[in-house]
C-alpha cells in the first residue's frame, strides 16, 4: 500500500489543484518500463544531450526546454531527467549510472505514476485529463506552493506547449516566484514556436534532428545556399552576415542543425544535400570529425539563452572552419 499512486486515495487531502496534477500525471501513461521509456534518449544521436543534462543536475535550471528530436525523444528526454533528479541510488553510485531506472524513484519517474510528476499534454482536447487546459495550469498553480510529496524535486512536463499559447501565458505567472523544488521541462519542436518571454527564461536543450525531418525553411535553405557558395569560392558570406539583424540565434541555430543533419548524412553513407555532398567530396574522416565538433560547438554557444555571443560572428567563425576544412 505504501506505493500506492492512486490519485483516489491522495485527493481528498490534496484538495482540487493536487487532485487535478494528479490526474494529470495518470494521463499519458508512458510505458511501464523506464527504460523503455528512456530508451529514444539513449540512441547515440543524443549523446552530448544527455551529457547537458548530467551537468545540470548538480543545480538544475527552473526550465530546461528541449527542441528538435522527435516527439517520442523529447518525452524521453523529460523523464530521463525526472528519474536523474529524483534517482535514490546511494551517494557512491557513479554519476554515469545513474538514472539507475531500478530504484523505485526511477521506476515511477520513468515508468509513470510518480507523485512529483505532473505532466500535462498540449495536444489533449482540453477537457480531457492531462490536458494543457487554463483549468489544469491554474491547478499547478496550486501544487506548487507545496513541497514535493516523495521524491526531491517535482517535475512539471508541458509536451507540445507551442499548441497552448494561453495557458503558457497561465504557466508564465507561475515562474515568476522561483521554487528550487520544482523543475519545469517544455517539450517544443523548435524555440522559434513558444513565446519568447518563456525562452528566455529557459535553458534550451537541442535534440540532433531526426534523420527523416522535414526540409529546410526557405530562410534557412538560402543560408545553406550562401555557405556552399562560400566553401567553394570564399565569397559572399561575410557580406550577407554583416548586414545587420538578417541573423538571428534562432535562424543561426537552425542552419547549424541542418549543417548536422548534412553532415550525420554523409558520415552515415546516406545520401546527401548539396552542402553534404560538398563535404563528403573535399573532406577525409578526420576532416569530418573536426567539422563535427566545430559544428556542435556552435549550435551549444547559439543554445544558450539569453545568447551570450553574435550569431553572426559565430556563424563568420564556422563558415571559416568549413572553408579551411575543404582545403
Ligand atoms: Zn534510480
């Protein structure tokens, strides 16, 4: 009886927010298994994601927001780090083994039905349990004036929160007192899609991109476009990102994204855009590796927020790597 998560037997002392968390929390019903829960996280894509994460599990940011991936990455992601802040292995268990996923914090963290756990869905028809509702926020609300009920930090998930631009707005108020017990962690395809107050307030995390995503924007193609041009001729680059304001981190972000995607291409033999085909043609596997690197060292300084460096003279400083890279 003692684990018990039931949200019957809790209510009536929870009063109506906790009951309403609660509910949430049953809702999505991730797998049983925390591991098979965690497992999209796991895939080697997203190695130097979850090793953000271990970093900041010594202080965890009140939001971590995580972008790109897949739907089912991003939820992994989410209890991942539920399971990592709350995981009740003893202290002499090495940090890379944890989440243990066997301990019984882990288990309901990733498994699903853990009290501290509320996760509430924006793709959910408002009435229904679980969902992003201004009904459910304002519930939350409620719950976080109160300390966690087992384990040492809440963990409030909004999946798809781009799709509840309200009920985000709800969400904002809360964060305005900060609470060292409860982490937030909004799910969002891309930054681009939430509202800018609550990126701000965020550390975003970015998932490699799928292998199957979809194209390149038009804004995004034509900076792709410029920088193929400029590894093979050196030329018009730095007169594209001089003109002021045409960068943004955002835009630069996802550039740096689709130059990954090119690059996980080649190195994977599959076939490739222009600007993939490019490097594979001019660049050795060391080569490529250098570009690897040089390329998430970019995307994590255009991750942070706010940004502390000029996108600008960040993607100057690529565009130079890869031209130097090919010759
Ligand atoms: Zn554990």
């Amino acid at each position: 009886m003692a684990n018990d998560t039931s949200s019957t037997t809790a209510a009536p002392r929870r009063g109506r927010a906790a009951a309403a968390a609660s509910a949430a929390t049953a809702a999505p019903a991730p797998p049983p298994d925390p591991r098979e829960a965690v497992a999209p996280l796991l895939d080697p894509r997203h190695r130097r994601t979850v090793g953000h994460l271990h970093a900041l599990a010594a202080s965890p940011p009140q939001v971590v927001l995580a972008e790109g991936g897949t739907a089912a990455e991003r939820m992994a992601l989410a209890l991942y780090w539920a399971a990592l802040l709350n995981c009740e292995s003893p202290e002499d268990v090495p940090d890379d083994a944890r989440p243990c996923l066997s301990c019984p914090s882990c288990v309901r963290m990733a498994g699903g039905g853990h009290r501290d756990l509320v996760v509430l869905d924006g793709n959910k028809p408002s009435a229904e349990e679980g969902s992003f509702s201004i009904e459910n926020v304002r519930a939350l609300r409620g719950l976080l004036g109160e300390p966690p009920r087992e384990g040492r930090r809440r963990v409030v998930v909004l999946v798809d929160a781009h799709t509840r631009v309200e009920a985000a707005n709800g969400l904002l108020k809360s964060l305005e007192e900060p609470r060292p017990t409860t982490c937030f962690v909004l799910l969002a395809p891309q930054r681009e899609r939430l509202l800018p107050t609550l990126v701000s307030r965020s550390f975003v995390l970015t998932l490699a991109w799928p292998t199957d995503a979809l194209p390149p924007s038009p804004a995004v193609r034509d900076w792709l476009d410029a920088l193929v041009e400029f590894i093979q001729t050196g030329g018009g680059w730095m007169e594209r990102t001089s003109r002021k304001g045409d960068l943004d981190a955002p835009l630069a972000a996802a550039v740096v994204l689709h130059c990954q995607r090119a690059l996980a291409d080649v190195l994977a033999g599959r076939a490739a855009d222009p600007l993939g085909r490019l490097l594979a043609e001019r660049m050795d596997p060391a080569r490529l590796r250098r570009c690897d690197e040089a390329l998430a060292a970019v995307q994590e300084a255009l991750s942070l927020s706010p940004s502390p460096v000029n996108p600008a003279l960040v993607m100057d400083w690529l565009a130079t790597r890869l031209f130097l890279g090919v010759r």
